[in-house]
C-alpha cells in the first residue's frame, strides 16, 4: 500500500512563511485530492497556467523501505525535471532521496523513473527557483507573489531554504496518451457525447419546423 508523505506541501516557500494552518491545508489537499486525482489519471485535466503545474513524486522510505508518495510544483529544464523541498533539508520526502536516490514522478502525460540529485550550482538553484515558482500559477499568492505580475527580481527576493533537486530520467514509460494507450478515449469522449446531444436536438428540431 502506497503512503503518502503529509508533511510537505506543494508550494516552495521557507518554513518560516507558513503558518500552522496552512500547513494542515497543503497536507488535507494533497492527501485528499492531489494524490488521488494522480492516480486515476486526472493530473491532465488539473494542471494548467493558472492552477499550476504538479507533478507526483515517489520515493522509497529510509525506513520503512515503502513507496511514498509527494506531490510537488516543478519545471522541465535541461533534459531533466526540478522540483523543490520547500521546507528545506529536513524534509521527509528530501531524506528518503538521499538514503535511495531511485525515483519515481508521475507527470500529468507520464510516468518517468530516474535518479535524484541536489543541486549545487547556484545559477541553477536560482534559475530553477524562478521557473519553479511561475509554474506554481494562482499557488505564488502564497508567498505573496501575484501571479499576474511576477517578475525574476520579486520571485527571488522570497528565496528562503529551499532545496533544489535534480531528476535525471533513467526511463519514461508510456502515458495515457502514447500509441497504444487509452487515454484518447478520456479526451473524446466529452466532444463525441455533446456532437450526438446536439445532433440529437438539431434532428428534434427539423422534426418540430416539418410538422409544424
């Protein structure tokens, strides 16, 4: 059985910018919702500019030797995918990475395995950290950031101690909407039921004009 780590958040901001209650929200809204909608496949119709890019990563626990799961904001940069520890290097989902740097994430088309690594280089963090947060969407209100109006100056001014990682895809497995998946069926499904419900009133509609 798949654990969920709930004591990280989505958003990568410093400890000290959260409050208690946010905290218990991230974590009510990843356990409830984030992860869930990950694992029927519903990422695709989540993620977008406003809401915010998520993907889903899951690391072995140092302890307990089980997958956990974490969802996260991130970027694609340089052949490889960024996310951020957002409560720093005490992170839980952090730590697991470190003891076993075999990962998984569940991005909103695929599903990537790959290798884990902290970034070191600070061109990187900070060019990373920049992409990372105007892929957050509506979520950068959080951290004070209008999401409308963000600027590289302002987004790294709320860089606190974040931990960058870097995850080197070591193979990509086909998504819902590769060749030979089903995922078409989910997307034309919706478009095929509204063409024969309009199809179905147009013919109504000759049919009332001719007796009429």
């Amino acid at each position: 059985m798949v654990h969920v780590e709930h004591r990280v958040t989505v958003l990568p901001t410093p400890p000290t910018q959260h409050s208690h209650t946010n905290r218990s929200q991230f974590k009510s809204m990843n356990r409830h919702y984030m992860v869930p909608a990950s694992r029927l496949g519903l990422l695709p119709w989540i993620v977008n500019p406003l809401m915010g890019y998520i993907l889903v990563l899951q690391t072995i626990g140092r302890k307990s030797g089980k997958p956990r799961q974490t969802p996260l904001n991130y970027t694609l940069a340089d052949g490889s995918i960024y996310c951020m520890a957002g409560f720093g290097a005490g992170t839980d989902w952090l730590a697991n990475l470190k003891a076993n740097p075999n990962v998984e994430v569940r991005l909103p088309g695929t599903i990537v395995k790959g290798k884990a690594e902290i970034v070191t280089e600070q061109e990187v963090i900070e060019r990373i950290f920049i992409q990372i947060i105007h892929n957050c969407g509506f979520a950068s209100l959080f951290v004070g950031l209008n999401p409308l109006a963000l600027t590289d100056e302002k987004i790294l001014t709320k860089r606190g101690q974040q931990v960058v990682v870097r995850i080197r895809p070591t193979e990509i497995w086909a998504g819902p909407y590769d060749p030979g998946s089903k995922g078409w069926i989910q997307s034309t499904l919706p478009f095929i039921t509204l063409s024969l419900l309009l199809g179905l009133l147009l013919l109504g509609w000759r049919k009332a004009v001719h007796h009429s």
